[in-house]
C-alpha cells in the first residue's frame, strides 16, 4: 500500500511538474524570442537612419557594443549594398518584404550564414530611395523550445528532485500513519482462543484508525464472550447428559448385582424416564442449534388463537387452565415453531404453578411509538402460573441457557434450563419479543408478535374487543 500510494503520488507530482516545465519553457522562450526581435529592430532602424541620411558605410558598423547584431542592406535591384563584417560577401540573407514602406516584417530564416544548420529571426524595413526601396535586413539567433540547456537543466532536475521528495515523503507518512495498524495486527497475532483476554493498543490520536481500534476490541469482546457462552453452555450440556446417563448406569449395574431382586417393570419405568429425559434434552440442543445458525422456516399466516388452543388440547394437564382468546389474532410465522415456542412456555407453568394456570390471547393497537414491525398491531400473548414467581433480577436471567433459580424452579422440577432460551430465539425469530413481565404471586411470560392484518373486531378507536373466556378444569 505504501508503495503503491508513493509512486501514484510521485507519477501526478511528475505530470504537474512537466507540464508547469513546458508552460515555463514556452513563456521564457516567448519573452526572450520578443527581446531579441526587439533587438533585432533598433539594430535595422540604426541602419536605415544612415540610409536616410547617406551615410551607409560598409562593412556596417554596430550600434554599440552591447549590440551587435547581423545587419544587411540590400538596394531595389536585390543586391547586397552594405553588411555587417560576419556578413561581408554573402548573398541577401531573406526575401520578403514589409507590406509597405517604413514598416517592419520579420520571419525565421535557416541559413549556413547563421552557422551549421542554425537559424535566425530575420527583421525587414524598407528605406524610401531614388530608384527604388531599399531593404535593411537585421538578424537575432533563433532559440530552441528549451532556451538555453540550463533552463533545460534546472527545469528537468527541479521535477526530478520534487517527485522524488514527495514519493519519500508519501512514503514516510504513510509508514508512520500505519503504525498503529501494524501494531493491531501483531497484537490480533498473539491472540489465542485460550486467551481473548488481550486487547489492541489504542492509537493516541483521535482518527479512523482508534475508531477501528475500538471496534476490533469491542469485537474481541463479544468473540470472548461468545467462546465462555459456549464454554459454559457445553459444559452445562455435558453434565445435563451425564445425570441421565449416570442413572441408567447406577440402575443397571445395581440390577447385574442382584438381578432376583430387580422389579423389571419398575428398572423398566426408571430406565425409559432417563431415556425420554435424554431425547428432550438431545431435541432441545438441536433446536438450538437450528436457531442459532438462522434457519428459516416456513412463513404463512396464522392464527395464534388456534395453535394456543391446539397446545392445550393435545396435553394431558396437571393444573387447572383458565382461557381467555380472542379470535382472528393472525401472525406469519412458522406454524411448528410457534407450538413449540407455545408448549414450552405451557410447560414451564404447568411444572411451576401451584393450582392454576392461565392463558390470555389478544390482540393490541398500534402503539404510535412501537417499532416498524407493529405497525399493524400486535399479537399478545400472556401464561401465567400461581407459583413461587420469578424475582425482578432474575427475570432475564431465565432465559439463559442451562439457567436455574434457587427456588421451586430448580433442577428437581424437571426442566433442563433451555425451554425458556428456545422460547425466546423463536419469538426473536419471527420480529417478536418474550419478556418475564410483573405479576403478583406467580409467573407472567408475555409474548408479542407483529400482527400481518388488522385483526377483525378491532375498533377504529383502539378499544379492545371483547374476550372470548371459557375454563378448563383438571
């Protein structure tokens, strides 16, 4: 990168310098071209005033000594009356002639005259005379584009030393702008899956580079946390599988050491209690894993009504179950899912209640300052149990992985922590929400998924319509 954005920097230093050398060359051989014809015209018209006055010699003499200059007058019949010494026996040295008398003409003229394949800006200016008009012819040397090679010179090594520089000075601020990068990454280098601990060095200035710095380190903060949820959630899903499996094992070798004394139907109902124990907790991490990797499912209309009700239908209860639904409540959303979202949320009630569970099903307004997903309304969905309750600083608590409260809910209740998180990754899933609401004496789990239609009944005004109840005893 340094190297590339040094030599781009050098080639547009070098293009700029080149044309602001040609435009310099060209103005400088302007200037100097104007000067010599310039002098080129007083050394002819001190000519043509001795002409004038009949005072021609020849050879010509200079007008002074800082000019000098090759002067020739040549008379009407074309012949070379007078020259200046350089000039003595050499043919006319132009041709043309000024438009009209005591007028000038000049044009570039090469002649071996003006030296080996050399030539010269030549200035003509007719003299009125009896007989004819003479013509005073003066020369001043022809430059090249360049000047003079010095301008040449210091023009081409000026562009040679100024790309440079600033390709070196490129270069360097780039190396030095870059430190902090190559700093990151040596550290990003170091660091290890068994020590996310580290963290990149903080640029001292307050630029894009920090800001990157920052964002790196905030990602290495939710890669370490990633990697400890997963530590823990492995660990914690080794030792749910170990207790299972632990008390099949203690159970059939306690049945090979005195197998006349085993109750094969009670070993059986022991044994399959493990088993089934195991295949939930196999089906649980599976469905988590389906979650966690976003795999879709299918998308239709529902209504949320209808799959709470057939969740209820299709269990055996050991609590009684108080209904209130409203029907019409439509979401899109993956039928099964949203079944096993439901059971699991009927599950944890039925498991913590202590007489009574109930179910609400619902449909709420817009709420002007809800998000974009309910801007149709909301599907709301409430199971609440007469248990032990959930404390206010545990209530996002329960919905970790493998998470148990020091109370009713424990281990010995039967779940195995991932009902609740599987609940949650679901209603994330469809746009939706689960949240551990306040409820006094008892659990409250509150469901709220964007509706895909206003739901029928609702009035214009936002009032609720009324609620079909119906009880269902144990």
């Amino acid at each position: 990168m340094r190297t590339r954005l040094a030599l781009f920097t050098g080639t547009a230093v070098a293009v700029v310098c080149l044309l602001f050398s040609a435009v310099l060359m060209l103005a400088i051989h302007r200037l100097t071209m104007q000067s010599l014809v310039r002098e080129a015209r007083v050394a002819g018209e001190f000519v043509a005033s001795a002409v004038v006055r009949g005072e021609v010699s020849n050879p010509l003499p200079a007008v002074s000594d800082d000019l000098v200059r090759p002067v020739q007058v040549v008379n009407a019949q074309g012949k070379v009356v007078a020259a200046s010494g350089e000039l003595q026996g050499r043919p006319p040295m132009a041709r043309f002639l000024p438009q009209a008398p005591k007028t000038h003409a000049d044009g570039v003229v090469c002649d071996d005259m003006f030296g080996h394949n050399r030539c010269a800006v030549v200035v003509a200016r007719q003299v009125p005379r009896a007989g004819g008009d003479w013509t005073v012819y003066s020369a001043a040397p022809a430059l090249p584009f360049y000047v003079y090679p010095a301008v040449l010179a210091l023009l081409g090594g000026g562009t040679i030393i100024a790309t440079a520089a600033v390709s070196r000075g490129v270069y360097g601020s780039v190396h030095c702008s870059l430190r902090p990068v190559r700093a990151i990454r040596a550290e990003l280098d170091e660091i290890h899956s068994t020590d996310l601990g580290r963290r990149v060095p903080l640029p001292e200035a307050r630029d894009e580079l920090r800001e990157l710095a920052l964002s790196v380190n905030y990602t290495l903060d939710r890669l370490e946390e990633a990697l400890e949820q997963q530590r823990r959630f492995t660990s914690d899903a080794s030792h749910e599988l170990r207790s299972p499996i632990t008390a099949i094992r203690v159970q059939m070798e306690a049945a090979l050491l005195a197998p006349q004394d085993v109750d094969v139907g009670g070993l059986a109902r022991e044994v399959l209690a493990s088993i089934n124990r195991l295949q939930r907790i196999a089906s649980d991490l599976q469905t988590l894993t389906r979650l966690d990797a976003g795999a879709p499912g299918v998308r239709e209309p529902v209504d949320v009504a209808e799959i709470v009700a057939t969740e209820l239908k299709g269990r055996h209860h050991t609590r009684k179950i108080v209904q209130f639904m409203e029907p019409g409540v439509i979401v899109r959303g993956d039928r099964a899912q949203l079944g096993r979202l439901v059971a699991n949320l009927l599950d944890n009630a039925e498991r913590h209640a202590s007489s009574t569970v109930t179910v609400r099903v619902r449909s709420v307004p817009v709420d002007p300052g809800s998000a974009d997903r309910f801007a149709r309304g909301a599907a709301w969905v409430e199971i609440l149990d007469d248990g032990a309750g959930i404390s206010a600083q545990d209530r996002e608590f329960v919905f970790e992985r493998f998470a148990r409260l020091d109370t009713a809910r424990s281990r010995g209740a039967g779940g195995a922590g991932l009902g609740l998180p599987i609940a949650r990754l679901i209603a994330e899933s469809h746009g939706g929400t689960l949240t551990a609401a306040d409820q006094a004496g008892g659990a409250c789990f509150v469901l709220c998924l964007p509706l895909t239609a206003s739901p029928s009944g609702l009035s214009v005004n936002g009032r609720q319509p009324a609620l079909a109840a119906r009880r269902q005893s144990r």
